[in-house]
C-alpha cells in the first residue's frame, strides 16, 4: 500500500508512533509518608511505568515493520529525564518531556489536555500507545482521554496486535468476560496491557548510547500557540483530592463453631450468595 | 539512591550499567528456582545467550574485538546485579571473564583478534586450571605439553571446570618445562571440537548448580602453536593476573548475594508476627540487621575500591585478595544470620533464602580459598604498612 493513500489529514513523510510514557517512582525504593498517606515524591528516582514498557516495545516493533519514528512522550518533573532515556535505550527515536510548574498537581484531565495538545504540536501522528494504567496513579483513564481530546478512535486493553499497516490496525481487546477483535483506522489510539509485547532489554551499548541523546524539554509555552495553557496542571484539574487514607485493617470476627453447626452456618452462607 | 552519591569510585555511565544488569537481573530471577532445582544446563545457555546478545559476554572487551570496551567496575556491577537474581549465572559469567581475561592480559595481537570477537559476541569461555591434584598449589599441575610439528600436544585432566559442558573456548594450563615449576606452565587456548578434548561427568553441587562444573580431559590434544597465550612458560603468571581480576569479580557476586539476604530478612521481619507484633520489633532482630548492612557496606567499599584501583591500571594483588576474603566471608555470615531471621519457614526449599544459603558457599572456596587469600594478603603484608 502507498504510504500517502493513508488515512485523510495524514500527510506524513514517516510512520510516527507517540507513545505516552509515565515516569513513576521506583517501586524498590519508594517511600510513603505514613500520616498524609501519600507517596514521597521528592528525591525519589522515576523510572518508566512497568505497564508502559509493553506499550514502548509494541511501537517500536511496529516501527522495525512499517519504518518510521517512535516519539516517547512523557509530563513529569525534570527528573523524569532518565526514564525518557531508558525509553530511548529500548528503542525510541524521540524523547520529550513535558516539564514546567505550570503542568504541576494536574489530574488526569490536565495531564491528558497536555499529552493531547503535545501531540497536536507535532502533528502527522499515525498511532499513538499507551499503557493500561500507572502504577501509582492506577487510573487507567489517560490513553482514553487523550483520544477523545484529539477525536481519534481508540481502543482500549489491547492484549495482541494482530495486524498493522499504513491504515488500520487489527487488535484484540482483552475485556474481562470476552475478548473482541476490532479494526481500527489510522491514526489512532491503543491502550495496551502487559501481554500485548513482551519488553526487551536494552543492550549495553544502547543504554550507554541514551545517554548522550538529548531529551527534549517542552514548557507550558512551547503549547501555547496550540492550547490554553489554563487547561494545564493544577488550574485544569477539576479533581479535588479532599483526603487520602490508608484503610484500616478490619478485624476478623472469631466464631467457633462444632463440625455441625459449622457445616450448617457454610451452607446458609453460600446459599444466601446464591452460590449453591 | 545513586551509587555516586555515596561512592567516589564510580562515574555517571556506571550507573546505567548498574540499571541495565539490574533488568537483566530481574529477568534471570524469573527462572533462578527452576534452574537451581533441576541444575539446568538449559537454562544456563539461554541466560548466557541473553547475556550475549545484550553485550555482557564482552563487557570489559575493547571495543576494536567487538566488546563493549568497559571497565573492572562495570564487569563488578554486572556481576553483583546478576548474582542477585541467579547467583549460579554470575558464577558462570565469571568462569567466562576468567577466559577473557587470560587473553586480555597475555595474549598477543594475532591471539586477541583470533578469539576477543567470538568470545565478545557469543562464545562462552572456561578457565581450566585446577587438576585432581593441584588446587589451591595450583602450580603444581601435571597436564603436559609437549611441541610436535608446530602444534603443542596436551594431555592431562582438568577438574571442577566451570562451564566445561557449555564453553565453546577453553584457556587450558600446562607445563611445558615440568623441572621449572611455576615457570614451567603455559596457558594455551583450546576450542571445542578439537580432537582429544573430551568433556567428563557434571559435578552435583551443593550450590550454584545450574553453572555447569566439569572434568575435563586432554587425551592428546593438538594445539596449534599460535594459540599459545602469551610466551611459553610464562602461563602461570597469566592465570595469577586473571584470578586477581576474577576475585573482585567474586567479592560483587558476594555483594549481590548479601544484598538480597539482607532484603529477604527486612522484608520477612516486618512481616512475621510474633508476640503480638512484627518481629523487626525486637532489638535482637534489628541489631541482626544492622550488623547484616555493616558488613554489606565494608563489602562494597573495599570491593569498588579494588576495581577503581584495577581502571587505573595499580597492582591490585592486595587489594583483590582482601576484598574477595572479607566480601565473601561477610555473605556467608550475611546470609546465615538472614536465614535466622527467616527461622523455620527459611529451611525450606519455599524460600530464596534456602537457595542463597547454598549458593553463597562456593564464593569461598573456588577462585583461591579463604586461606588461599590470606596468604595473598601475607606476602603483602609488609608492604602495604609502608
């Protein structure tokens, strides 16, 4: 197929696949602050979300098929840096990241509006992936968001690529009580869970050779001509944390019942579920 | 935290190889159990295959052989970050650096461009020094070779050989002139498939046993004279350079295991209760710990220290001998006292701690035994007061 037959309003020179990447704190040495219940953000490495790691292999695979770019996309602190680099080292081409005061205690919403109007910014994207969900956050909300803001189609808990070429894509969505196979046009948007790719280590050389790429660094107003820089970070997040608690423990109630009794009280339980 | 933040021996690349080979640890951790269980020469050639393709095989190779071109620090961070998720392939991975290393330091150009490639890109090396009768007095070895017609015919048997079943390159000792001694012994490089080169019965260990150890047997062996290493004779002082590199090699395979012991204990201490509370509570576990991570750190202190030392090209001698003599005493008392911790429940094959507590007992023996570095240190002692 002729690369410009694609998909209308596509006219690219290269196969471009954005990935959103979240850089979270490293579950081996993540800290909690006990009375606020929250995660210790400070001084804390970020490395990339593990359920982005499918997310990064499956484009770039993509990539080894149609040619192209892979452009890792991530808003975080500056420190993220290194995870957008660890990104590089596993095979992406491009590594940006959103990084101001300005994109700063944005929920998903605002995070979304950020990623979304980064990939506008860019413009010609042919596919974009992402991950199933953060392991901090746990939301699962952004890849669905940022297809809505750019009024793309998406898919969502893509377990298996079965197909791709320079106009749609063939997947198989892993919903919990059946598993659908959609063909999606070009461009679009995937949410991928962990068994869509397996991830590949980078190489030695790879990893050493990320570290001299350059992560570029996007400011609130480098979206300006493209967004309403009020949509960003805390003034863009209608989402208000009121508390964050660490639930109890529940006690377990003791009853000691004989063998009859017992078998008596099982019975009724699992009867009352509509188990037996 | 970053290791430059509270080591001065390190430089911002070595962290990426600290990440790197802890990513390849965790995957080699998936299949550790069942590579120990079954002792599996199978699974052994798939790591070293992964090892290989990601570049570790030729890690400290310069990058004009096709290696990485790295240094002693990041062969010492790779080590301790894979003998943390398989301890039996660090231990394998070392057998091969002993290989490299031997080249590195004796062989001539012809001899490094010949095997440094293949060995950089996926060739498993052996070190075949030690002999029934010649262990620790390593020198005393009775493997001959004798020159014939441009070749050097080898006969002699080799034991406790690690990775004899899986190399594809083995650096072999013998004497060339029996009546020198220690002088007398030259390091030739034999490949598999050569005739003569028969491979013996698999040691059953105790640990690390899915690292393959092997006789091996050298029944006329014909090697060609260009696979010499280094000059004729002078094979012994080779081997000594490449078992110094291979001791701090051997003191961050102990680090690595010291780290997870310590690890596995906090992690089970806090989460066993006894007496109505975890038992990380109670002084006797903490003071336990805090001795654990005492050790732990003089471990890694003394180890990097000897590495830096060998980047920048010092005599090591000492330095490697100490480090290898404290590192892995230090991770069979780290690892025992985790397995206390772990009490009953730590005795049993459920627990990684089982594993690390068996794994852990070769560091001080093979590469030199304790005692072997105790008289390293000895012959040093004077001088390192000056």
């Amino acid at each position: 197929m002729q690369k410009n037959q694609v998909a209308a309003g596509c006219d690219y020179v290269n196969f471009r696949i954005v990935v959103l990447m979240k850089p979270t704190p490293d579950p081996d040495k993540v800290r909690f602050d006990a009375e606020k219940g929250t995660i210790i953000r400070e001084g804390v490495e970020l490395i990339i979300n593990p359920y982005d790691l499918p997310a990064i292999e499956l484009a770039v695979q993509v990539k080894e098929k149609l040619g192209g770019e892979v452009i890792v996309i991530s808003m975080a602190p500056p420190q993220g840096e290194e995870a957008l680099r660890d990104a590089i080292a596993r095979g992406a081409d491009r590594a940006i990241l959103l990084t101001d005061r300005r994109f700063a205690g944005a929920d998903t919403l605002a995070t979304s509006y950020a990623l979304a109007s980064a990939i506008r910014k860019l413009g010609n994207v042919n596919l974009v992936i992402g991950g199933e969900k953060s392991i901090d956050g746990d939301t699962a909300q952004v890849p669905g968001e940022v297809a809505e803001m750019l009024g793309l189609p998406h898919v969502s808990y893509v377990s298996r690529l079965i197909d791709i070429d320079y106009s749609r894509a063939i997947v198989e969505s892993d919903l919990e009580s059946e598993v659908v196979t959609y063909e999606a046009p070009l461009p679009c948007v995937l949410q991928v869970t962990l068994n869509v790719a397996k991830p590949r280590i980078p190489t030695i050389k790879g990893k050493l050779q990320a570290r001299k790429a350059i992560v570029e660094k996007w400011s609130a107003d480098a979206l300006a001509d493209i967004a309403d820089i009020n949509r960003f970070g805390i003034k863009g997040s209608p989402t208000m944390v009121y508390r964050v608690v660490i639930p109890k423990e529940k006690e377990r109630k003791r009853i000691i019942l004989d063998t009859e009794q017992g078998v008596k009280a099982v019975v009724d339980l699992l009867m009352k579920e509509g188990l037996l | 935290m970053k290791l430059r933040d509270y080591y001065p021996y390190f430089e911002d690349f070595h962290e990426d190889i600290k990440s790197l080979a802890k990513n390849v640890s965790q995957e080699l951790e998936k299949r550790a159990r069942e590579a120990d269980e079954k002792g599996s020469e199978e699974i052994m050639r798939e790591n070293l295959k992964m090892l290989a393709e990601l570049g570790f095989l030729g890690i400290n190779v310069p990058e004009q052989y096709g290696g990485q071109g790295l240094d002693e620090r990041s062969v010492v961070l790779s080590l301790e970050e894979i003998s943390r998720g398989c301890a039996a392939t660090a231990f394998s991975l070392g057998g091969h650096y002993l290989a490299v290393d031997s080249i590195l330091i004796g062989g001539d150009e012809a001899l490094k461009q010949k095997f440094l490639p293949r060995l950089a890109k996926d060739s498993v090396g052996a070190f075949a020094l030690t002999e029934p009768n010649a262990g620790s007095d390593a020198a005393s070895i009775v493997t001959r070779a004798e020159k014939k017609n441009g070749y050097y015919v080898l006969r002699g048997e080799k034991h406790f050989i690690t990775n004899g079943s899986i190399a594809d390159v083995f650096v072999v000792f013998a004497k060339t002139s029996p009546e020198k001694g220690a002088r007398g012994i030259t390091a030739f490089v034999v490949e598999r498939g050569t005739p003569g080169l028969l491979i013996g019965k698999k040691e059953e260990k105790l640990g690390v046993r899915a690292s393959p150890t092997n006789q091996v047997f050298l029944d006329n062996v014909e090697v060609p004279a260009e696979n010499v290493i280094g000059k004729v004779d002078e094979g012994f002082k080779i081997a000594m350079q490449a078992l110094t590199r291979g001791r701090i090699g051997m003191a961050a395979q102990a680090i690595g295991i010291s780290r997870l012991a310590l690890q596995l204990a906090i992690n089970y201490a806090e989460n066993r209760m006894q007496f109505g509370q975890p038992i990380i509570n109670q002084q006797a576990i903490q003071f336990m710990l805090s001795d654990m991570l005492t050790m732990l750190r003089a471990s890694e202190e003394l180890t990097y220290k000897a590495a830096w030392l060998a980047d920048r090209k010092a005599d090591v001698t000492l330095e490697a001998a100490v480090a290898k003599l404290f590192a892995t005493e230090a991770a069979k008392l780290i690892v025992d006292k985790s397995m206390q911790i772990h009490g009953g429940i730590g005795y049993t094959r459920d627990q990684v701690i089982e594993r690390l507590y068996r794994d852990v007992r070769i560091l001080t023996i093979a590469e030199g035994t304790s005692e072997i570095q105790r008289l390293v240190i000895f012959r040093n002692i004077k001088k390192a007061l000056d």
